[in-house]
C-alpha cells in the first residue's frame, strides 16, 4: 500500500472516529443535561411567542438530520393568553422534531434548521370580534430588540420542514371562512435570498373545507390534493407567490398561480386556475353546494378548457370570481333538451359591474358564438347574457335556418307535419329565468317561413306553397305575408296580436288574433277541417320546461280566437258560388262566431250572421238570413234543395226574398243533419212558378184535370214557414197563380206525417186577369164552388180528399 494511501486512511477514519466521538458526546450532553436543553429549546420557540408553549419530552437523535442535531420533542402545545375564552388550541403536536446547530448548542445557543410536525393540530382561529389566536406570535416589539440586543443578531433561519398526519385549520368567525385540511405529507424545502425565501414543497392533503363563505358551503370538499409547488416570498412587497404545474384536486390535474399578499393590514390572495380537459361533472363537483345544484342540472358530454381566477381578502366578504371556458364539439344537456354539436365560449363573474361587490345579484353568465343542433333544428346565438342570479334575466339574440322538415323531430306527429319549406329565425330575446326556464319572454325579431306544405292535422288541413313572416316588437307580433295555399284556394292574410309573449305563457285562451283576409277564390270544402272539434287538450297549458314546448304551442294554436275580416272574390263550396264575399268571423276553441257576412249569389244577395258550436262530430249552429232578390231556381241548386226532396230548383222559378232563424246541426264533413233544422222562414217570391210540381198536379188530377199544371206563374206569393225537424208548418198562405187560386196551411212531412188543407175555388184565374182593382180580386177570388180538399199521409201513403173538417 502506498505510504500517501495510508495517510489518507489515518486521516479520514480519525475525522470518522471524532464524529462519533462528538455525536456520542452530544448525546451524553443532551442526557445528562436533558433539563437545561429543554429550557433552551423552549426558551429559543418562546422568543417569538406572546402565550404559551409547553414540551412533555425531549430526546436527541444526532444521526437523523447529520451533521444538525435533531432534537424530538414530545407534546408539543402552543396557546396564546386568551385560550381560556376561545379554546382553541393553537398547536397540539405528539411529535415535533427540531433540528438544531451542534456547534450552537454548546455554545448555549439553539439554532433551529428543520421542523418536522407530525400527528399534530393546528388550529388557526379568530372569533367575531377579529381577535385571532395567532397573536401568539406577536411579541411586543421592545422585548425583541431587547432579546436580539442581549442574545446576538443571529436569526433562525428555516431550512427544511414537513407535516405528516395533521389536521390543519383556518377557522374564522368574523369573515365566515373555514378551511380545513388533513396534511398526509408536505416537505419543503427552503433558502434565502436577499429579497426573502424561496421554498420548494410537495403536499399530499384531504381538503375537508374550503369555505370562503361559510353559509354557502365548501368548495373541494373532501378532495385529495396533490402537488409540487414552488413558493416565493418578497420582503420588499410582502406577496408570496405559488406556482404549480401538477396542481392535482381529486384527481384532476391543474396550473395553478397564487399570490397572497401580506403585511398591509388587510392580507389578500389570488388563485388562477386553468385545465384544458375537465370534464363538466368534475368541475360542479370541485364548487359549493348551492353552485353545485345547479350546475348539476346541465351536462357537458366531453371536456371543456376553463380558466379560474379566484381573488380575495382573508379579512372577509365573498371572494371575486371569473371563470372562463371554452367548449368545442360538445353535447349540451339543459332541462328538458339536448344540445348536439354544441361550440361556444362562455364567462362567469361575480362583478358584472366594478364596485358594485361580489355577489348572485351583480353576477354574470355571457355566452358569445354559441351555436348548436336541438333536435336537427340549428342554431346560433352571437352574445346571450344571464345576469342577477338571485333574480335571473336572460338576454341575447337567437338564429337559426333549417329546412321546414326538421320541424318533424320536435312536432308531435298529431299536431302537424311539414313536407317542404325552409324556416330562417332572428330573435332577440329577454326573459326572466324561473327554476331553469325562460318564463314570459319579450321577443323582437322575425321567424319567416317560405314555400312550405304543411298538414295540420286537429283541423284535418292541408296546406301548399305557403309563406309565413312573424314579426314580435315588444309583446306583440305581427303577422305578414302570409300566403295560404290548399287545393285551388289561395289566401293571403295580415294580421297582429296584442300583448302575444304575455298571454303566451299565462292565458293563451285570451290570445286574439286579428286578421284581415283577401283571396281571389276559395273553395270552402278545402277548409272543411274547421269545423272539426280541436282534437290536443282544451286545458290551458301551465309554465313548463323546454321538453314541453311542443304542447304548449299546440295549446296556444287550439285555445287562440281569431277575428277575420274577409274579403273574398269568389266563394265555392259544393254547388254553391258566391262573389264579392265581406265576411267578419269570430274563430276559436270553441267553435265559430260569424258576426257578418254579405256576398252575392243566383243573381241576388245574402246576409247573415250567427255561431257554430263544435263538438266531437256534429256541430250545432244559430243562423240568420236576409236573401235578398236571388234566381230562386239557382238558389235552392245552390243549396242542394234545402234536403227537399218533392220541390227542387227544377220546380222553381222567380226571383226569392226572405228572412230566416234557424238552428240545427251540421257535420265535421259539411252535411247538414237530416231532419236538425228548426227555426222560422218568411219569405216573399215574385215572377215565380211552379214548374211539374208533384203535390198540386196530384190534385189538378183530381180537381182540374182539364187544366194546364206544369207550368203555374205566380205573380207574388208570400210565405211563412215553421221548421220543425222533418216537419214543416205551413202557416196560412194565399197562392193566386195563373191555373188556381188556393189558400194552403198545414203540415209538410219531409218524411212523413203530411197534413195539409186546400182550399181551392174551382173558377179560372184567367177571367180575372184583366182585373186591377185588389178589393175587387179579393171578393171574385172565391166565388163560384170552392173545393175542400184534405191531403194527407195514411200508412205510409199519401191520399187526397175532401176536407171534412172544413167549416
């Protein structure tokens, strides 16, 4: 061996062997004066303290923390003076290791390194008056400078330190804000720089509390965090700053940058939080309950980036929010919907307006380029706002262009369908926002709808090639340009609806719709549908979700009146043609209401007014009529006879006027119910005649068979009719005509129970017709034998017969 090399041996194990010899000193010394050690311990911690610390034990370990001395103390407790009123125990630790200079520690001098707590409680408390237990820190500045003058300029300076098994708590009363951790592990590092210290620190810890408010709950709560962070510390400024780049809560990982600020009276801090892939459930589940129940609500298939700022003081009050997230190519779950496609960019703050404070009431939720799919329906919102949380208002402009057919996925297949069209929607919108849903709206804006077909199928329509353009300005809405296409029928409308968006949601029962109608020709039997009961619930419908949109718009279509003013070229309607058609009509559940209506027809004119009452089939009707000079002959073609069947147009000719009432039941196809009809006719026929009809021919046969009776002229006849079902009551009427003069009363079967009385006087007419005077014609009219004829119906058939009744 070289004689260098066994120097060197020599050496290195003397160096070793004085090592040992010095720790087995140190420990001998800290033994046998274990006493006057822990008085110097204590004396050292208490330099700083204005209360109470006491130390159970303490036991040297030299080789734990070489080449420092560690010292374990045992029952470590820190209180300050007014524990007796508070009772909260500022530190109470089992074990608390402290490292200190060996070198120092002959000297009579601690010089504290490392500090190590392990199944301990710290207990950070201040009460309702501000008063915090902390104060044990704050000795009287006089004393220091005392000490430090007495004991040197030496300051401890921490090196190392960690936390294993400890509960650690931030509990103040005053400001409402309750902290609470369970510390598994945190280790730290630290140096000092001329500005401050610098510390290096990985934490492992079970957040039980982060209340910044405590009527509102804890964020985190019961969390496991873990981490390695990087803390700085500025003497100058007094802001600590943390930095984190694995900042894990429950597992999910975040950037985290912090600042707090120290020192100025009213200590402060700042959280800025981001993750570009947290998932919306995970983020709720990171906030308060109150936050939480609401978020909950809503879901976010995918994840989303968000960026948090949380600010505050430690002194009290709310802390500031403003979360930012971006959210692409996402599934959005709102009640009642689903948003597929879903992109946009989103805010949160609790200062919607500078100095106003950080509360629900000057929060804000903006939404900018939002856009989606709600059941194939696409759309966009460029701004939306929701301000004031405690009293949410919902603001923002809505749009959207899709093809009429998309409306299927949302219509309930027994409300409408649409077969073609396309739908271009510009809304602006402000609501009130009641348990997640928008309640009475004010809309501006336009919903146009072009080329479209649709059947809707309550009223059995069918609609063509038609254009809708709705119009909201403020609570009403103006419809425009509407063309209505069905069959050969085209109608064009404009119309408004006062205080829409209001009774919209509250009382669509009390909608009006006020139309005015003009159309080239309509052929009514395309409408018939009309007359159809509406078959979706009359029951108005209540405040509801989105899911039940679709009910509700069914509702307000079947509940709403509508007050037409018609003007019309040409009406068809089976045989019937009317023209110059002015038509005022009442629409609504119930049935309708024609409040006037006055046309031309068979070369005469009409009036009437009335209301059809609708039912589940047959609906009832009250009518009055004013005919006024019609070609009878096309008249009662017109009309299909009236359901006449032994006088028809082929027996009638003149020229008809009359006036009727009449009620009775017509059906959702149009027909009238056989026999339903009751009511009064007047009616008065000039230059008639009655052409082949059966019942007088039958008795010309029998009284006048040598007479012409196929072609009887009626220089006037006036008539006054009860309708009784199938019965018509012939009230006594005077018929002078050119073969017979008759007086007829009596009763019509329609079919059957024929009673009618004739009186017929059996000289010819034509030997008065040269006659002027009325007296005269009156007094010839019966003169000469006059027969008493009885027609009657007799097991089914009808028989002629004298009168015997005749008086």
């Amino acid at each position: 061996m070289p004689k260098w090399l066994k120097i060197l041996l020599k050496v290195l194990g003397g160096l070793i062997l004085l090592f040992v010899l010095v720790a087995v000193g140190i420990t001998i010394y800290v033994a046998n004066n274990k006493q006057q050690v822990l008085a110097q311990v204590i004396k050292k911690l208490n330099e700083n303290l204005d209360g109470t610390l006491t130390v159970g034990d303490i036991k040297p370990s030299f080789f734990s923390n070489f080449p420092y001395v560690s010292l374990a103390l045992k029952d470590v407790v820190i209180r300050d003076r007014q524990f007796p009123k508070h009772h909260h125990t500022l530190l109470a630790s089992k074990d608390f290791n402290v490292s200190v200079n060996a070198a120092a520690l002959f000297r009579g001098v601690i010089s504290i390194n490392n500090i190590g707590i392990n199944n301990a409680s710290i207990d950070l408390y201040t009460d309702s008056t501000g008063y915090s237990n902390t104060a044990v820190f704050k000795k009287n500045k006089k004393d220091s400078i005392k000490t430090e003058k007495n004991e040197g300029n030496s300051s401890t300076q921490l090196k190392r330190f960690s936390l294993a098994n400890v509960n650690f708590t931030i509990n103040n009363q005053k400001a409402n804000k309750l902290f609470n951790f369970a510390v598994d592990q945190l280790n730290g590092k630290m140096n000092y720089p001329d500005t401050g210290w610098h510390a290096a620190v990985h934490l492992n810890v079970l957040a039980k509390s982060l209340a910044f408010n405590t009527k509102r709950g804890s964020f985190i709560k019961n969390k496991q965090i873990q981490t390695d962070l990087e803390a700085g510390f500025n003497e100058e400024t007094g802001k600590i700053s943390v930095k984190s780049n694995n900042f894990d809560i429950g597992g999910d990982v975040f950037g985290l940058n912090a600042l707090f600020v120290t020192g100025k009276g009213d200590d402060t801090f700042a959280f800025h939080l981001t993750n570009d892939k947290l998932l919306w459930r995970r983020a709720s589940a990171l906030l308060a309950p109150n936050i939480q129940k609401v978020l909950n609500r809503f879901n976010l298939d995918n994840p989303i980036g968000v960026k948090a700022l949380i600010s505050g003081s430690f002194g009290g009050g709310d802390p500031y929010f403003y979360v930012s997230a971006l959210v692409g190519n996402n599934r959005l779950t709102i009640p009642g919907a689903v948003i597929d496609d879903c992109n946009f960019n989103a805010v949160f703050t609790n200062e919607n307006i500078k100095g106003k404070g950080f509360t629900d009431a000057n929060s804000i939720i903006r939404l900018s380029n939002f856009k989606g799919s709600y059941n194939n329906l696409p759309f966009m919102i460029d701004a939306g706002n929701i301000t004031n949380l405690e009293v949410p208002i919902a603001t923002g402009n809505f749009k959207s262009s899709f093809p009429a057919t998309n409306f299927n996925n949302i219509l309930d297949s027994k409300v409408a369908k649409f077969t073609k069209g396309s739908v271009d929607m510009n809304l602006n919108y402000k609501a009130d926002i009641i348990n997640l849903t928008l309640n009475k709206p004010v809309v501006t804006g336009s919903i146009n709808l072009a080329n479209a077909n649709i059947s809707y199928f309550p009223r059995n329509l069918n609609l063509t090639n038609t254009s809708i353009s709705l119009n909201f300005v403020g609570n009403d809405l103006l419809l425009k340009n509407i063309r209505l296409q069905s069959g050969q029928s085209i109608v064009r409308m404009e119309g408004q609806v006062k205080n829409f968006m209001n009774l919209y949601y509250s009382a669509p029962e009390k909608i009006l719709i006020d139309w005015q109608v003009t159309s080239p020709q309509i052929y009514l039997a395309e409408f018939i549908g009309f007359l159809n009961s509406a078959k979706p619930s009359r029951k108005p419908a209540k405040a509801s979700n989105n899911g039940d949109m679709v009910k509700r718009l069914a509702t307000v279509l079947n509940s709403a009146k509508a007050d037409m003013h018609m003007r019309i070229n040409e009406l068809h309607y089976r045989k019937f043609l009317a023209t110059n058609v002015n038509a005022d009509l009442l629409l609504s559940e119930d049935g309708i209401r024609i409040k006037q209506v006055s046309l031309k027809t068979s070369d005469g004119s009409l009036r009437l007014n009335g209301n059809l009452v609708q039912k589940e089939k047959v609906n009832d009707f009250i009518v009055a009529t004013t005919i006024s000079n019609v070609n009878v002959s096309k008249f009662f073609y017109a009309f299909d006879n009236f359901g006449l069947t032994d006088l028809t147009s082929e027996n009638l000719k003149g020229y008809l006027s009359a006036r009727t009432s009449t009620v009775g039941s017509i059906t959702n196809t149009g027909d009238i119910v056989k026999h339903s009809i009751r009511g009064k006719v007047l009616l008065n026929l000039k230059d008639g005649a009655l052409l082949n009809f059966k019942p007088i021919k039958s008795v010309g046969k029998f009284a006048f068979p040598f007479r012409d009776l196929n072609n009887i002229t009626l220089s006037a006849l006036n008539g006054d009719f009860d309708l009784m079902g199938d019965k018509i009551t012939i009230n006594p009427m005077e018929i002078s005509s050119s073969v017979l003069n008759m007086d007829v009363a009596g009763v019509y079967g329609l079919s059957n129970g024929t009673d009618i009385a004739l009186d017929v006087p059996l000289r010819n007419p034509k030997n008065d017709a040269q006659i002027t005077d009325k007296e005269e014609l009156k007094k010839k009219r019966f003169k000469g034998i006059v027969l008493h004829i009885r027609a009657h119906e007799e097991e089914g058939k009808l028989k002629i017969g004298w009168n015997k009744n005749h008086k």
